[in-house]
C-alpha cells in the first residue's frame, strides 16, 4: 500500500517514534490536539475499523495506548482514547489508528 501510515511503517517517511514491534507503529502526530497526542497504528494496512478482523491486535492497539500513556505521564491524570471512522468522523487517513490524547483537561462532548 502507498498510504502515508504504511509508508511510516516502513521508514519510508520519517516520524518521531516512541513505540514500534513486528504489529505496531507508534508516533507523535504532527498536528498534536493535546499535549501529548501519540498515534497507535497498525502495520498491516486495513482502512476502517469495522474492517477490523484481529480482535488481538485491536486488543493490544488498547494496551499498548496504556502503557505509552503511563510512560508519557498521562495515566493517572487523565487520557483519551480516539478512533474516528469516515470523513464526518475525522479519519483523515484510509488507515486505522488509535489517537492517545491526553496532558490537558479534555472537554465533553467532543467535537
């Protein structure tokens, strides 16, 4: 696939990682929304989250997302964990991914 995430996965374009295994890519977005806005995505390319089929990996997107919150500071304080899906949702790029927001009080409702 051509699209910006897997060519992140694949060191083709440079991002600022704090987290990467065999499944997983982790970076800080370059538009951050927060204080600390770290983008969990997966490296097998599938578009919308109801096209998710490993339940395991949407699983470990989550635990990974806590884990990098605690490392970041943000764990007791307070994070936000977000999966826009389609255009009037906010997905921006054809490519699931876990937003991790969190270092600032967050407003209700969103959006």
């Amino acid at each position: 696939m051509n699209c910006i995430f897997c060519r992140i996965a694949r060191n083709e374009i440079k991002s600022d990682k704090v987290y990467e295994d065999n499944d997983l890519i982790c970076i800080k977005d370059i538009n951050p929304q927060a204080p600390v806005h770290i983008l969990i995505i997966p490296k097998k390319h599938v578009e919308k989250l109801y096209e998710v089929e490993d339940l395991i990996l949407l699983g470990k997107m989550l635990k990974i997302a806590c884990q990098i919150a605690e490392k970041e500071g943000i764990k007791e304080s307070g994070f936000r964990i977000v999966i826009n899906t389609n255009r009037n949702a906010g997905q921006s790029v054809e490519h699931v991914h876990v937003h991790l927001l969190g270092g600032r009080i967050m407003m209700w409702p969103p959006g």
